[in-house]
C-alpha cells in the first residue's frame, strides 16, 4: 500500500522517467524526492501528495505531464527548470503554493491556465 510511503529513495544513477500516477495519492510522502538524473515526470506523478511542502526540479527536466503535482494542498515553494517550455496543469489544486521559482533563461511561455 504506497498510500503509507514517507519517503523514497533513488540508488540507480540512471533513474530518468518517474511514470504516470507513480507516487499519486502517497499522502505521508515529504521532502526532496527527485534525483538529477530525471528528465521526465508523467502524468498525475505526485498528485495528491499531500505533505510535499516544496520541491525543487532537477536542471534536466524536459518533460512533465498534465497534473505532475496536482493536489499537492501543502506545497507552497516550486523551482521550474531551465528544460520545463510548456505548462500543463501542473499544480492546480495546490491551494498553498505561494512561490514559482523560474530562471530568466527559462523558456516558458505561459505558466497561468484559465
């Protein structure tokens, strides 16, 4: 039952992609989880991960799917990656999220939907 999973951790130097709907409804998991290594994030990843409170993303981010880290209602503080070109619903639903931390060589074009 991963609904009780607090933490997680990475030993494959070569961990790239963390699939669709992962870690989604792992409501105990906390802290920094995502290893450099990873250049894709599918979707619903981390949905409902409820005690995530920040993150920040690996430099070599590419790809991140529709509603990654949605529902994330404790997380207040993201750090978008260079990579990151295009936003998908990515935190709706985080209903304390406060801060987006964005380079200003980043790419990305729009980061509010309606």
């Amino acid at each position: 039952d991963l609904t009780k999973l607090k933490q997680v951790i990475f030993n494959s130097p070569s961990f790239a992609t963390v699939n669709n709907d992962l870690f989604n409804g792992c409501v105990l998991l906390t802290g920094q989880i995502i290893p450099a290594t990873v250049t894709k994030i599918g979707k619903r990843a981390f949905n409902r991960c409820e005690s995530l409170t920040e993150i920040d993303l690996p430099n070599g981010l590419l790809s991140m799917g529709a509603e990654a880290f949605a529902n994330c209602t404790s997380l207040t503080t993201v750090g978008l990656p260079d990579g990151i070109k295009t936003y998908d619903k990515f935190f709706v639903g985080c209903t304390n999220l406060i801060a987006i931390k964005v380079n200003e060589s980043n790419k990305l074009k729009t980061l509010f939907h309606n």
